[in-house]
C-alpha cells in the first residue's frame, strides 16, 4: 500500500501528519531509512499526543529532548551524500517490517476514514515495535513497548466517539465531563464575558478565567515569561482591556449552556476533551483548557500575548505545558468535596467519601439495583424515589449507590457526584426557601444526583401547602437530578397525587428484610463497632441483637434496630472498661439483654432466653395487671399480630382495641403497658373523650377552623401522629364523646391517616388506638356470674355498644361502621377475690419498693395484714356494686399501711430515723389493728429475752415471728423470719394517733383504672 511499482508513496497514508513524518525521515536518512529516522521525525514534528505518550514512557528524570540527541549521536543521519531513490532498497529491514506492519492495521487496510486522523499514531506505535538493535541498545531511556501500548490506546479512544459534552435535553454543558477547577473556570469565563460586555463565552473569556485560578497552571506558565513587576493580575488587566466591549446591562454570569458557548469555545472544549483523553484523563482539567487553547489560538488573542508589552511566547509555553502534563502523568487531580452553602439543611458528599474513604459494601441490596440504575438511565422518568419505613435501609442504599458508581460498577454512572442532604428537620415555613435555594446552587450541574433524605419535610409547607409545583419545574427543566427517600404513604400524599411528577419519576420501594439477611447486616455492623470501640462483639451477642429487638423493639425496622442494640451496648461496654476500670472485653448475650430491656421497658428477666423463640406477651403484660387472663390473652394476640407484619393492611393503623368493663379493672393500666412495650416514646397519649361531648369540641382533635383562634397550630391528633408514628393513644370513656367527634376517626381507622383544619395530613398506619368504655359493665357482670365464655360475652357486649346513646343529642355514640373498624373488643371480666388479692400483692411490693429504693429501709409486712387488706378490699368493691375495682385496693391500703406508717414516723422521729427495718404486723382485736415495730439491725441483742406474748410495751423489745408471718420486700408473701435485735415498739404510743389515722385516711387511689 506504502509502495506503488516498488517506491514508496506517502501520498497513500490519508494522515496529512503521518505523510509530513515519512517525508521527514527520509530527508533525514543518510543511506537507509532505519526506525529511528523514523521516531526522530515524529518527535520533531510536534504532535501533542506523540509527544505526550513519548514523554511518559520515558525514564525519570529524562525529556524528549534526551531521546532526540540520544537518536542524534548515534545516527546523526544525512552523512553520505547518496541520492535517495525511495524504492524498498531505501529502507532497512526492520523500517520495512514496521511499513508491513502498518498497512496490516485495521484502519489502514481497510481504507477507513478514521485513518485520517490515527495514521501518525499508527506509524509511530509499528516503528517502536521494530527498533533496530542499535535503537534498543542506545535508546535505553525509552519504554519502547509501553510508548507503542499507549499509543494503540490512544487509537482506540480516537477511534470511540468520546462522551457528549452538552445534555441534548437542557442545552447545559455536562458537569460530570470537567474536573472541579475546570468547572469552575467554565463557570467564571461566563463572569468574564458578563462583565466586558459579550453575550457569549470566548476563549479570551476561558482565559481570564484560568489566569485568576490561584496558585493554577496558568499563572505559573505566564509568571516564566513576564518581568517580576507585572505579575499576572496585569496580565489579565491588559487582556481585559483588550477585548471589552461595553458593559452588560444584565451584569449576571452566563451559564455554561449550549446558547451562550461561542463556536470558538465549542471548538476549543472539544480539543480540551481530545487533550484530557490523550494524556490519560478521565475528565477535562484545568491544563487541558489550556493546551487546548496555545494550539489553535484565536489570532487576536495570539497578538496581545505575543506582541508588546506583554511578549509572550507561546510555543514556548507550550513547552512548558507539555512538561506540567507529562508530570501529571494523567493521575486523577486532587478529589474535592462539594458542599451546600452555610444555612443548608446537613449535607454530605457520598462520592467525595466513597473515593476518599472507602464506604462498606453494604449487604442483601442487589435485588433494588437494577431498578434502581434502570430509573436513573432513563432519559424521561429518571428521577428515582425510594420509598421505605425508617430503618430498613434506605441511606445504606444511597451510600451504596455512590459506592458502587465511585467504583466504575455501573459505567454510566462513575462520573456522577452523589450529594446526600438530610431534609428531615426542615421546618415546614422554611422548607420553600430551602428548596429554592438548593435548585438554585445546583442547577447546571449536570455531574450532581441529589439524594433528599426525608423528602417530604421539604415539600410540605405552611397550612397544608406544598412546594411540588418547584419541584415539578425544575425536574422538567432538568435543572436538578434527584433521588427522594420517604415513606410510602407521603409518596401517595405528594408525589403519586400529582400525575406529572409520577411521569418524572419512578420508584422503588424497600422491603424490611428477614432475620437472615438482617443477621449478615449486624454482624458486618458488629464489626466495625468492634475496631471504633475497641471491643469484641461476640456471634451470640449479634444474633441476640437481631432476634431480641425484633421481639421487643416493636415501634422500629430491621435492620437499624438491630445496629442501634449493638452499638449501645458497644458504647455501654466502652465506659465500663474506659471510666470504672472493668476488665470485661467482650460484648456478651447478657448485654444485649440489658441494651434491650433498656429500650423496649421490659423487664431484662422477661427479656432473657426469650429471643429466637416464641415471646410470651402474655407473661409480660401480665406483670401489670391482675385478673384479666381473657383481655391479655387478647391484647397479647393483637401484638403478635403486629410483630409478624400482618396488621396495618390497606394502610389502616396497627390496632384499633375496645376495652370494655368497669372502672378499676385494669384497662388503662393495660394501655400504659401496651404503651411501654410499643410506643417510641412509652408514653400513653390519652385523650379524656368526656372533654369532647360537644360537636364543636371535635377542633381539639382536628384543630380550628381558619380565622378562629388556634388555627395555625392544628389539630392535637395529628400533631401527635406525625411526632411519633408509633404511639399508643387512649380515648377514655369513649361513650362520653359526641358522635361527630368520632366522624373524622372513621377515615383514620379505615384508611389510615387523617387531616386537620391547615391541611397537615398524619398517618395511623404504625398507631395503636385504644378506646375505653364502661358500656354493657351490667351484661358483663352479669354473664361471667353464668360463667359465659369471653367471645359470647364480646358478643353481646357490641350489642349493647350499638344501643349506646349520646346523652344531649340522643344519637348513637358508637354506630355499626364505627365498630366495624374495631380489630378486637376486649372484655374486662369484673375482679373476684383472687384477682383483689393479686392487686394487692402488687400495691404492697410497689410500697415495699419505694422504702427500699427511696428511704433506704426495710418494709416488711406480715401476711396477715396483706390478707385482710385484700379481704376488705374485695368487700369495698362487692359492696360498690363492682365499681370500684382496683380502687379499693389503693384505699384500704392507704388507710391500713401509708397512713399510720406516716403517722408512726412523726411520733417516733428518733426510733424511725435510727431503724433499718419496718415491721408491720395485723392484730384483728388490737385497737388499732395495725401494729408497727423499728429494728435496728446494726444495734447488739439487748441482755433480756423479748415478750414472748408479743405485745412487748417498751423500747428494746424483742419480736419474735408467731402466727404473724413477714412479707419480705421483693419476695412475696412468705414466712417472717426472727424480727432480729433492738426491736422499737411503737404500738401503745402511738394507738391515738392511729386512732385519728382510721378516721381521715384519704383514698389515695388517684385517678385512671387499678393495675
């Protein structure tokens, strides 16, 4: 091909560059053309690509210029005066095998077009592939292979057609082709020309703009060349000077956008581009706009650098470029993070710390990536929401995004900045300044995905408003790129309402994942809390974590509730070792037990073993109230329920329970447990419904109308729901409210959420709703006296609810769709003997508790006196009709312990301030019944033995256990050991007082249901 009837032809190589090298050579050559008449032409020649990939296969320290004398000195060439005839005689052996291995390549033996513009580098990489031997002995200096290697790279990439550098769809100039400093000296370019009056962007502009880049390769190439008194900020004043042509009247920067880029600049970032691709860059840096621009120089801007006063020369600078390249070596320039400005909501660059870093694999999410890369590709619908309950994952997912693009996993995606910003303490009255401010400073940069954590706080405004017509706008105009994170239900509330949003989007939805695959989450959490705290986590302690808070921690997801055990106890573990001196290293099952019971309020022993196997919610809530086996075993369903997921369906709350029964029987008390197990808070919201008989009091629940007083706050409800999705609310005394406060309860309890006067939207779907109700006591009483079965009893009991009537308006409190929305009606069965019993028991160890806790002594009371405290207890209630239930407890204990312990306790100051222990004992024909003895265990036996008659009437008496049998604080009821040493007798001296104690002691009883 290189030879036509045995010479050679230049003309037959398409590349004007190639043809000008092999002319070279051969006037070069002395006798034959040898390969290094070859690469010394091509050198001479100047191409920066040649020159750039010679310069980097170079030995340290070496320059091309080395390489030329190296080639000079032992073939100085054009010695022998012989005419050259170009037939194959001209050349040696190994250039001819370099020719044959030429026109071998694809794209010159095929003829392509694309020879035109790699036939140079074609040449080049064949003739340092068959170097002479004299070349490999003196050209020692060179990689000769690694030059020819990068060479064909450089084809290659010639060959591919490089990246777009503007988005077709919104005309904006593509962040993600530029590095930061090159970016941003895009951006001031548009500054330049604003201000000296254009209303495009020039390459005078570009330069300017690269001269004002501090301590940048601009400055320091022109700071070689000018005096030290003119400096480069004269430079730019000359240049400025030069090329003003008025002043804008708009003095606002131009965007870097397809219609303000002048076609020179357009040219010029192209080249930039080829340059960043032939000096091994991924991205147009800074220096590759500059050598774009010394190699085609517009002429006028060629004449002010060159001509005075600047004289500068260019070709010269371009030499000195070419060696600030070379140096680079093509390494990725310093990564920088991108930042929101100060006021921002928090923000994080994920890519920036992926990079720098290094982010976890995170585990068990491949499942959600090709969705989620197929969304993001999507040239239409590619913002991406990712909807999730709090806890299952969601910003592991956006970390592990960002990984995995930093990476190079998914191609389309390396050059993407993934910004994460944490929205969720936006306040609604900010939330449109914020969102303004983000599209503002974000916009045009087509390189950043913005990943709003908590998306809705940043839509929601004011009095119900929203801010997805913003929204809506900008992702039309593409002026921003977003990931949003947010439950399922604000999607359906603000994004899949509005039809245009859902074209602009798609979505994925995230899972809770399984105790399996939360298992591996932990374990890879465990360790890295293992290196910060300088423990170990034992695999029992992460499998504890896993099954323990899935058991208990009800009102939180897998698998952060998991994490959030372990790193407690990890910290817990820190401070014993770091503030008390422990010597435990290891973070044990028993620690996770203790983490857990933290959290979840139930007692470590309920806790422990339980986890992995069946929880006993019976067991648990029977710690708080007594006698009520049928409402636990119900309540205790309905979570189990809750704990497997299979409540909540359609989006209606977790549970929706009636408690029915008496006053006193328990019901609150069981709501408090129920709330202590499952609310984030373990409060009890309660809501007194006999303060809402009145229509118009339904604006406690929903708020004011507006223009009335409150408006702006909302309604309670609500207010209550969107501050903890998991909260467990009373409605007591249910029958007491009117029945249009219940109207707007209908919705809540059938489709989950609920609005208020603003417009504020709440949603029920994570609530328990309790309501209380003393309707059908009578049917209750009556059938469990028959014995009747629980389910018939509930029967009945809905009987009675649907004929209950609003005492004013006369209208159904409780209609049939109101209680078709109820999951369980749970009876509360009225207390028998047994049952008092069982309350007293716990009243009298809570007393014991508060002495041993509170006053530092022993409170011991006889069984005796606990038996007839819960005798006339059950006789109080009985004689009550059975209304007062627990309440009688609380009273005839007030009466029969509190009181003449307090009474006692300021007779005798002295004896109860020495005392370790209180004796309470039962005298059925005592007058008082109640007797009261201090011991003081620390005081040495008295020399005479105690009235054996036990009544002993003197300090020092000697009490010794008879038909008195202690209760001893903690242990229930159970045999009084020996009274012990230095008894106080009280009795006789204070009967009066005690006296005066049966006749004032208050109730005591306080307000709600008994335990």
């Amino acid at each position: 091909m290189l030879f036509e009837n045995g010479f050679l032809n230049p003309e037959n190589l398409t590349d004007q560059r190639a043809i000008a090298v092999l002319y070279a050579a051969t006037d070069r050559a002395s006798s034959q053309v040898r390969p290094s008449d070859l690469l010394h032409a091509a050198i001479a020649h100047g191409d920066p690509g040649i020159r750039s990939v010679l310069g980097r296969a170079l030995a340290e320290g070496a320059y091309l210029q080395d390489l030329q004398d190296s080639i000079e000195a032992y073939n100085p060439g054009g010695g022998s005066g012989d005419v050259f005839t170009g037939d194959r005689h001209s050349f040696t052996t190994d250039a001819l095998r370099a020719f044959d291995a030429l026109c071998s390549e694809p794209e010159i033996a095929e003829g392509e077009e694309t020879a035109r513009v790699v036939g140079l580098e074609l040449l080049v990489a064949c003739v340092l592939e068959h170097l002479d031997a004299q070349d490999r002995r003196f050209l020692t200096i060179l990689d000769a292979g690694r030059a020819a290697e990068a060479l064909r790279e450089q084809v290659r990439i010639t060959v591919e057609p490089l990246p777009p550098l503007v988005d077709e769809a919104s005309g904006r100039m593509r962040s993600e082709e530029f590095t930061e400093a090159a970016w941003a000296a895009l951006e001031q370019a548009g500054e330049q020309a604003a201000e000296l009056g254009y209303d495009r962007i020039l390459p005078p502009h570009l330069l300017l703009a690269l001269l004002a880049e501090t301590e940048g390769a601009t400055e320091h190439l022109i700071r070689l060349q000018i005096p030290p008194h003119v400096g480069p900020a004269k430079v730019a004043d000359l240049l400025a000077d030069a090329f003003r042509i008025g002043q804008r009247r708009d003095s606002a920067a131009l965007p870097p956008h397809r219609d303000v880029i002048g076609e020179p600049l357009a040219d010029l970032l192209r080249r930039a581009q080829r340059s960043a691709a032939i000096w091994g860059s991924e991205r147009i840096d800074a220096p590759h706009l500059l050598d774009a621009l010394l190699d085609e120089p517009p002429a006028r801007l060629a004449s002010v650098l060159s001509g005075p006063p600047l004289g500068l020369d260019l070709d010269r600078m371009r030499g000195h470029l070419e060696e600030v390249l070379r140096e680079s070596g093509g390494s990725t320039p310093r990564e920088a993070a991108f930042r929101l400005p100060a006021g921002m909501p928090p923000n994080e660059d994920l890519t920036w710390i992926a990079r720098t870093e290094g982010i976890p694999a995170a585990l068990h999410v491949d499942h959600y990536f090709e969705p989620l890369s197929m969304a993001l590709h999507r040239t239409t619908a590619r913002n991406v929401m990712i909807t999730g309950l709090p806890g299952v994952g969601t910003t592991a997912l956006l970390r592990e995004l960002a990984r995995r693009a930093a990476a190079g996993e998914i191609p389309f995606l390396r050059r993407k900045r993934f910004l994460r910003i944490d929205c969720g303490d936006i306040a609604p009255g900010d939330s449109g300044a914020v969102l303004d401010e983000l599209i503002t400073h974000v916009a045009g940069r087509t390189d950043l995905v913005v990943c709003a954590d908590g998306l809705a706080s940043l839509l929601r405004g004011e009095s119900g408003g929203d801010h997805r017509l913003a929204l809506r706008s900008a992702l039309k105009q593409r002026r921003i790129h977003l990931i949003g994170v947010l439950s399922g239900h604000e999607f359906d509330d603000l994004i899949g309402s509005d039809r245009e949003l859902l074209e602009l989007t798609s979505r994925v939805d995230m899972t809770e994942p399984g105790l399996e695959s939360a298992r591996d989450m932990a374990a890879q959490a465990a360790a890295a809390l293992s290196d910060e705290y300088g423990v170990t986590v034992e695999d029992g302690a992460v499998d504890g974590a896993v099954a323990l808070s899935a058991d208990f921690v009800l009102n939180e997801r897998l698998p952060s509730k998991a994490i959030r055990v372990l790193r407690r106890a990890c910290e817990d573990l820190h401070y014993r070792r770091t503030q008390t001196g422990s010597a435990q290293e290891t973070v044990s099952p028993a620690d996770i037990v203790a983490v857990v019971a933290e959290i979840s309020g139930v007692p470590a022993e309920q806790i422990s073993g339980a986890g992995g196997a069946r929880i006993d919610f019976e067991e648990a809530l029977g710690e708080s109230v007594v006698g009520q086996e049928d409402a636990i075993r119900v309540v205790a369903s309905e979570l189990r329920k809750i704990k497997a997921g299979l409540t909540g369906v359609g989006g209606r709350p977790a549970s929706v329970m009636f408690f029915a029964g008496l006053t006193g029987v328990g019901k609150t008390e069981l709501a408090k447990t129920v709330a202590r197990f499952y609310s984030a808070s373990k409060r009890l919201q309660t809501y007194p419904m006999e303060n809402f008989a009145e229509p118009h009091s339904v604006s406690g629940i929903i708020g004011s109308p507006p223009g009335y007083h409150g408006h702006d706050t909302g309604g309670r409800l609500i207010n209550d729901l969107n501050a903890d999705p998991y909260c467990v609310f009373l409605l007591d005394e249910g029958e007491k409210a009117h029945p249009e406060v219940w109207r707007p309860f209908l919705n809540l309890f059938d489709e989950g959420w609920i609005a208020d006067q603003r417009g504020v939207k709440a949603f029920g779907d994570r609530a328990i709703f309790i309501i209380t109700s003393n309707a059908g006591h009578q049917t209750i009483a009556s059938m469990t006296r028959d014995g009747r079965p629980a389910k018939e009893i509930s029967k009945a009991v809905r009987e009675d609810l649907l004929k209950a009537r609003h005492p004013r308006s006369g209208q159904a409190v409780f209609p049939p769709e109101f209680l078709g929305r109820l999951n369980q009606i749970v009876v509360f069965r009225p207390l028998d003997g047994d049952a008092m019993a069982g309350i007293c028991r716990k009243l009298l160890d809570d007393q014991v508790r508060f002495w041993r806790e509170r006053r530092g002594k022993e409170l011991v009371i006889s069984d005796a006196l606990a038996d007839h405290i819960a005798h006339q207890s059950h006789h109080r209630n009985e004689v009550s009709g059975w209304t007062m239930g627990g309440r009688a407890a609380r009273e005839v204990m007030s009466e029969m312990v509190e009181a003449p312990l307090t009474l006692s306790n300021d007779v005798r100051q002295e004896d109860f301030q020495r005392c370790t222990r209180i004796e309470m004992s039962f005298m059925p024909q005592g007058d008082p019944p109640v007797r009261i003895t201090y011991v003081d265990d620390n005081e040495p036996p008295p020399d005479t033995a105690p009235d054996a008659a036990g009544e002993g009437t003197g300090e020092g008496v000697r009490e010794t256990a008879g038909e008195d049998a202690g209760r001893v604080a903690g242990e229930g009821v159970g045999p009084l050991a020996n009274a012990g040493t230095g008894a106080l007798d009280t009795a006789d001296e204070t009967a009066g007082a005690l006296d005066r104690a049966g006749e004032g002691a208050g109730d005591g009883s306080g307000e709600g249901d008994g335990p």
